[in-house]
C-alpha cells in the first residue's frame, strides 16, 4: 500500500504516512510475574493475588499446545488453547512479557534480541 501512494503524494507527507505505518500487527504483551508448577507443567504467572493466570504449554494432559490458565481458590485449574498456539517472549526494560501472536506471525521477523517466538520443545524441558 506504501507503494501505491508513493505516486500521489510528495516526500514530505511520504515520511508522515510512513511514520504511522507498523509493519507488524498489535500483541497484547502481558508481564511475566513468575511460574509455578501444577501438575508437572511449568505455568507463566502474568496476574495473582487471589485467583491465577497466565500461559502455559500443555502436552502431557491437554492437546499439545499453548493455554491461557486460570486457578481459583479451592478449585482445579482451567484452560483455554491458544487459538494460533504460538506466543512470544518479549523483554522491555528489564521486564519480561508474554503475548499470543497473531495467526500470520511467521511472515514477520519476529525473531530479534528482545523478542523469542517460544516453541513447545522449549517448554516441555522445563516442565
């Protein structure tokens, strides 16, 4: 689309356009607060205090993939699959998060030195 418009319009409102222009779509990135261990599965905290959650990477006894979970007080935990089952690793000033990616990820260069695309063998060695 950048292309197309480069005809129609001078540099200088070019730089504007492109400067709105985000190659890549939106993650919403969640802070990792920690992990535990339930049922032999590493689980990523991203919120606690009372009932938990995060993502987690199931292959043991879910369908191979990666979950958002959710524990209560006095009740087993609860999963919801990833729907692309792909996330990312993301560190931000010291600060690391986790987000779903979007179903195309891989027609972008995800892979730098702040951001890692986490694939299960990754996870099942830590679980």
């Amino acid at each position: 689309m950048i292309v197309a418009l480069a005809g129609l319009f001078n540099d200088h409102i070019m730089e504007n356009i492109v400067s709105f222009y985000n190659p890549f779509p939106e993650v919403e990135w969640e802070q990792v607060y920690g992990s535990t261990t339930i049922y032999r599965t590493t689980r990523l905290i991203t919120y606690g205090g009372g009932p938990g959650g995060g993502f987690c990477y199931l292959f043991r006894e879910h369908r191979e993939g990666w979950y958002r979970w959710e524990r209560n007080w006095g009740r087993g935990p609860t999963y919801e699959m990833v729907l692309d089952g792909h996330v990312a690793i993301k560190w931000t000033d010291g600060m690391e998060h986790i987000g779903a990616l979007p179903p195309n990820w891989e027609d972008y260069d995800w892979e730098n030195d702040d951001i890692r695309v986490m694939t299960g063998e990754i996870m099942q060695y830590q679980g």
